[in-house]
C-alpha cells in the first residue's frame, strides 16, 4: 500500500503486541523471476530434492527459483519503508476483543476500551483463532524445529536445497526434515511433523540431532540459532468479509495440505490493494478457488485418519509429475486439465473414497 502512492493522504494505525525485533521464522517459498521481496531473499536456490524410502530424485526447477527470507530481515525491512511514511501510526499493545455495535468498533486494547466511529475505516485483522464451535473440522498442526548449524568440514552443497525428506522414520505420523544450506559448512536444518499433536520439547532436538547423524553424517556442530513453529493445517472455512477483513492465516491464506502461506498471503494483499485503488468492493476479491479447498480437504482428511502416508502421496507426486507441474499445482495455479494428470498419478481408491466424503 505504501510503496503504491495512493494512500498517502490516508491514516493508517498498525497496532501489533510485539516489537519485531528477532528472527522469530524463516519464510521459504518458490517464485518465478523477481518477487516484491526480492531485496531482501537472503538465499535462493535452482536445484532442490526430494527424498524418501519409495522416491529419490534431485530436480532443476527452471523457471521457478526456491527462496529464503530471513523474519528478521523481513521486519527490518517493512518498518523501514514505514517509517519513512508519517501517515502510519504504530501501537504496541494486546488487542483482547474486538465487536462492532452498529458501525461503531470496539476495540478493547490492553484492558482499556477504545471507540472508532469512522464509517470509512478499514480493518485488516491477522490475529488468528481456531473456530472451536465449529466440531467438524480436522484440525491438523504442521510443527516443526530448526537448527542453524555450521560445521568445520564442507558437507553441504550450497547450490542445492531439500523440499522434503521422507527417510527419516514415520512414528509420530507424517515426518520429513529439509534441510536448506546457506554454504558448504552452514545450513538450516528442519524437522517437520503433520500431526494432531505437538512432541515433548526435548523429542525435536533428539530427532535433528539423529537426522544429521544419520542422513548427512555429521555429529560435529555448532548450533548458531534454533527455531520452533507451529502452523494450523485445517479445513475450517475461513471467512474473509467478517468484522473485520481477515488477512493471512486468520483469513485462510495457509495452504492446509502444505502450510505453506507467504505467497498466499502476497497474492492476496496484491488483489486487495488492486480493489482499493480502483474504489471496488472487498466483497467481491476473488477468494481462494473451491477445487483448491476441496483437494487440501481431501488430503487432509487422509493425512488425519491415517488412511494413506504423506510420504506416500509426495513421492507419488514427485515421481509421476514434472516437478514444474507439482509446484505450480501446489500454488493453486494449476488448470483442471492440469489438476486430472496430477490427481490421476495418487492412489485411486483412497483418494476417490476420501473426496466422496468431502462431497
Ligand atoms: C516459524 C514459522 C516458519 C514459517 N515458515 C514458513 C515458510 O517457510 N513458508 C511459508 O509459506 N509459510 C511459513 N510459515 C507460515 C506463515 O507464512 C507465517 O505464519 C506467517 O507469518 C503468517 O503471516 P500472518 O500475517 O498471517 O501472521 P503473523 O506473521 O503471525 O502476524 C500476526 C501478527 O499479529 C500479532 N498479534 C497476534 N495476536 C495479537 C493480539 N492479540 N494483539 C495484538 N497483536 C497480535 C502478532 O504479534 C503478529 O505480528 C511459517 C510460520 C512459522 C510460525
């Protein structure tokens, strides 16, 4: 909005309870070309690889490249643009509750009650809350845990990056740990879970700790930074015209078969900022299409009833598609055409009985 001129004479309140001052997560995503962000891609890798005991194989993703942002140089980066922009105003403090009494807001900040009476304000609200009434929904969590590590040997390939490695062992439920090199000594190395519940503390760190241990043979390191997260993978139906305009994960922008969300999210802010600049309705922002919500439904609902292994499905995938095609499917891109080859390459049967369920 900022960097698009045409709000300059607007007034803009961020309100956040946090001042963004870690590197609290790591966003990875694919993009074809330059992206908004680009400035700030800390890594960006043209290769990457999938593994697992069914499928191995390493893949040139030409046109799309794999990309790193770092969430502190993110912050960085936006409250600079910020603050160069003295129409926005920023409020460190805990929003507890919010409701509209006819078009008044009430917002209830850090225990006091504030009143916003403006009809032509906008809110954008990107505090998320599972909907708990709502019984039927799976609630899935992708959890994870990442090491910064660096090690004295070169182990690594830094031209290189891993989307999913399935070989380490499924216990818990689906598991893969990625790891994305930043040098031939230096990487970050996740371990990932999509499980309904989250592991004891200690049980991530024994796990990476194994990973290395067993998949890249390294047992000597040092840990530069740590990272722990939690992303909601759901089929509850998220709104996006409710009290508020829902944005990002509160507004259904995480993908609930992948949790990936950053592009999401950026296509998205495009699309409504393209409606404000041309004076057109948020009602009417194209909203994520249904066949898209239908396949996540329909994997995660195989995923929660362990009815297939994740590991299964992605090596299916990876094995039987262009990888191009797989991305692009992921992304929501896909056409239908598109969608009946990728969809043909899985499992029939469990697949077809858990889609009939979603219907
Ligand atoms: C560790 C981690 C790694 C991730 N990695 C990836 C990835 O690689 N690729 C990808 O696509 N997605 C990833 N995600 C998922 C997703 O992209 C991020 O969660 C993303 O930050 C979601 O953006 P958002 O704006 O919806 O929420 P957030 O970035 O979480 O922003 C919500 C904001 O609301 C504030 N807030 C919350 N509650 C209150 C309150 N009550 N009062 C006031 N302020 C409040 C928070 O401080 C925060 O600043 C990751 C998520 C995590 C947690």
């Amino acid at each position: 909005m900022l960097n698009s001129g045409h709000f300059s004479d607007k007034k803009i309140l961020l309100i956040d309870k946090e001042i963004k001052v870690k590197n609290d997560r790591t966003w990875c995503y694919w993009e074809e070309g330059e992206g908004f962000f680009e400035s700030i891609v800390y890594r960006k890798w043209g290769q990457v690889s999938f593994l697992s005991n069914e499928f191995s194989s390493s893949f040139n993703i030409s046109p799309y490249q794999y990309k790193m942002v770092r969430g502190i140089d993110f912050y960085n980066y936006c409250f600079k643009e910020i603050g160069k922009h003295g129409n926005v105003e920023i409020v460190y403090a805990v929003i507890d509750d919010w409701k509209f009494d006819k078009e008044v807001l009430i917002l209830h900040l850090d225990k006091e009650e504030y009143r916003l009476t403006d009809r032509n304000t906008y809110i954008f609200n990107s505090i998320y809350k599972p909907n708990e009434s709502d019984k039927s929904s799976i609630r899935l969590l992708q959890h994870f845990k990442g090491w910064i590590i660096e090690t004295k040997e070169p182990v690594f390939d830094p031209e290189k990056a891993t989307l999913m490695d399935f070989r380490v062992h499924q216990d818990h439920g689906t598991t893969f740990a990625y790891t994305l090199p930043f040098s031939s000594t230096s990487a970050l190395v996740e371990y990932t879970l999509f499980t309904k519940e989250t592991l004891a503390t200690h049980l991530y760190d024994l796990e990476l700790k194994n990973y290395l241990s067993s998949f890249h043979n390294i047992d000597e390191y040092d840990i530069k930074e740590k990272e722990y997260g939690v992303i909601p993978m759901t089929n509850e139906k998220f709104v996006f015209a409710g009290d508020a305009w829902n944005i990002g994960t509160a507004g259904g922008q995480t993908k609930a078969s992948s949790g990936y969300t950053f592009q999401f999210i950026q296509k998205q802010s495009d699309l409504i900022l393209d409606f404000l600049i041309n004076k057109r309705s948020l009602n009417d922002v194209p909203l994520t299409p249904r066949r898209f919500l239908f396949y996540d439904k329909t994997l995660l609902y195989l995923l929660y009833h362990n009815k297939i292994s994740g590991s299964k499905v992605f090596s299916d995938l990876f094995r039987k598609n262009k990888v191009q095609q797989v991305l692009k499917f992921l992304d929501n891109e896909s056409s239908l055409v598109e969608e009946l080859k990728i969809i043909s390459s899985l499992p029939t049967w469990p697949f077809l009985k858990a889609a009939l369920k979603q219907l």
